[in-house]
C-alpha cells in the first residue's frame, strides 16, 4: 500500500473523525494541512544526515500492511487471537525512525530521509494503512507504505530500523508539531508522548475493542515540565540480515501480534495494552514487538510483528 505523494502539490487531511474507544481517547482534529512537496528526489536534511559526500543513489523501501496472509483493509473482518476470533479494525498507524541499510561487511548506513513536509521528519516516517473507509474511523484517508531517501551507492544486504519516536521528539508539542508529528489521536496528553503503534480491532460478536497502544512509560518531568526520562522506553529494534531491501517489502501482521492474545476479552478494566506496565494483556504483544516487558528494553531476537515477504 502506498499513497503516490510525489504530486508537486497535495492536501494532507491530519485528522480523523471522533470515535471514543474507551479510556484511551486521543481522536484525530480536524486541521487540514497543505502538503506541497518540495523534494528533488535526493535526500534532504534528514536526522541521520547525508555526510560523508560521494554518490548517492535514492531508496524507495516498501512496508505493507497485513492480517496473516491477508491484506489489510479497513473494509474486511479478519479470524485472529487465541481463541479466534472475528474483528474489523479502526486503525492500523505506526511510527519507526533510525531507518538503515547494511553493508555486506555488517557497516550499518543511515538512510538520509527525504524531508517531504507530510510522512517523513528529520528520521521519523509514518506508516499509515488506514484509510478511513469502511470501520475505519480515525486517521485519514491518505495512506503511506513507503520509506524515502538517499544513501550512498554501493550493495546492502540488510535492513534495520526502530518501531518509535526518538526521544528528543517523542515529549514536544503536538499543537505546533511538524507532519507526520501533528496527529493528535497519536498522542498521549496524558503521558506526554507519541502512540508509537496504534492497531484498534473491535470483535464483530459484541463490538468489544481491544486496543494496542505503544508508548513510553514511567516518563518522568524535569524543571518546566520537560520530561527527562522514561524508565520505559519500549522502542523496538528490528532487524533483518541476508535480504535485498530496495527489493524486499516489509510485512507487518496484525496477526503475528496477537496470536497468543484472546482479542475478545482483557485481562483487567483496560480493553487491550496501553504500554502499563502492570497490564497483564501487554506481555504477549511486547513479546511479538520484541521488547521487554518488565523494562522496556529492546529483544530483537524476539519479534514477529515484522517479517519480509
């Protein structure tokens, strides 16, 4: 899935319609952006850089979107969780940043992003797979699959990058933030900090949602409210050795994350995980995003929410 934003002029609808799901909240405001793109098609002034001059070559990578062997669609139902069960979804939005290639030697080489004003910031994307159709009804109707940028000429054999925000953006202000940072039903007013994945499903039986919100936790404030801390990170590390990455495309399946889950009931009063870490319904789905769940670490070994097709 991708969205063709390389027109030179596009309107970026960064809202979503209200629709409380439980305690959670955070719905998308409406407050279109003009999203004119001002690349050349060579990488700009990304947070990873494009130091170290000699040729360089852009990348368009691919991530998809998926329910198991499925595409995802906001207009289908799809059997996932143990027990299965039937459930339609309401968003499917994700953030990863610190995206790189690896070298046949193992050097990693940052991907210098292309800063296009709308998906991509300093090196933070987002990933959309909701389009606001069907029961779907938050995010926006542009969808975006694809990571751009530059990195030097040369063979990469890898991909690696990180589920998250980095810190230094991740505690800001959303009312003033930069697309794609602006979204507020991607944010925690609450905990000061960005929804790194946003998945809501709501069983078709009895529309119960169950919601996994990811986020940093255990944030602490510093002078003037800043925070300068979360004893939580609970940002992902995902890699992949031995693939082409400018040929390979990036699954990531709903229903690897909860294939040990029961998606029809919670373990407490909250309808999925919210990052806490005394919710029980979150120590499945942290397994599968490859983190530890008792600190918030990084266990890349673990994962399964991403595969390469």
């Amino acid at each position: 899935m991708q969205s063709g934003l390389r027109a030179s002029r596009l309107w970026f609808p960064l809202v979503g319609a209200a629709l409380a799901l439980m305690a959670c909240g955070g719905d998308d405001e409406v407050n279109p952006v003009d999203g004119t793109s001002t690349s050349t098609g060579v990488g700009g002034g990304g947070g990873n850089g494009g130091e170290g001059g000699g040729d360089r070559v852009a990348v368009e990578l691919q991530f998809e979107g998926r329910v198991g062997d499925e595409v995802f669609s906001c207009g289908e139902t799809y059997p996932v969780g143990t027990p299965s069960t039937d459930v339609r979804f309401d968003d499917f939005r994700l953030y990863i940043h610190d995206v790189r290639l690896r070298r046949a030697d193992g050097e990693e080489v940052p991907l210098s992003l292309e800063q296009d004003g709308l998906w991509q910031f300093q090196d933070v994307v987002l990933l959309d797979f909701e389009d606001k159709s069907g029961s779907c009804a938050n995010g926006t109707e542009p969808t975006n699959g694809l990571v751009r940028g530059t990195v030097p000429a040369g063979e990469y054999d890898g991909l690696s990058f990180k589920l998250g925000v980095p810190f230094e953006l991740n505690h800001a202000d959303v009312s003033v933030a930069p697309s794609p940072l602006n979204l507020s039903g991607l944010f925690w007013s609450w905990n000061a900090g960005y929804k790194f994945l946003r998945v809501d499903s709501i069983s078709t039986a009895d529309d119960k949602p169950f919601l996994m919100h990811l986020g940093s936790t255990g944030c602490v404030d510093g002078a003037d409210r800043e925070v300068t801390a979360c004893d939580r990170p609970n940002v992902a590390e995902i890699a992949f050795q031995d693939v082409d990455p400018l040929k390979a495309k990036v699954l990531v399946d709903y229903a690897a994350l909860v294939s040990d889950s029961d998606v029809s009931a919670s373990a407490d009063d909250t309808p999925g995980c919210m990052s806490g870490p005394s919710d029980l319904d979150c120590v499945p789905l942290f397994t599968h995003l490859g983190i530890d769940s008792t600190d918030g670490s990084p266990r890349a070994d673990q994962q399964s929410f991403f595969r390469i097709d």
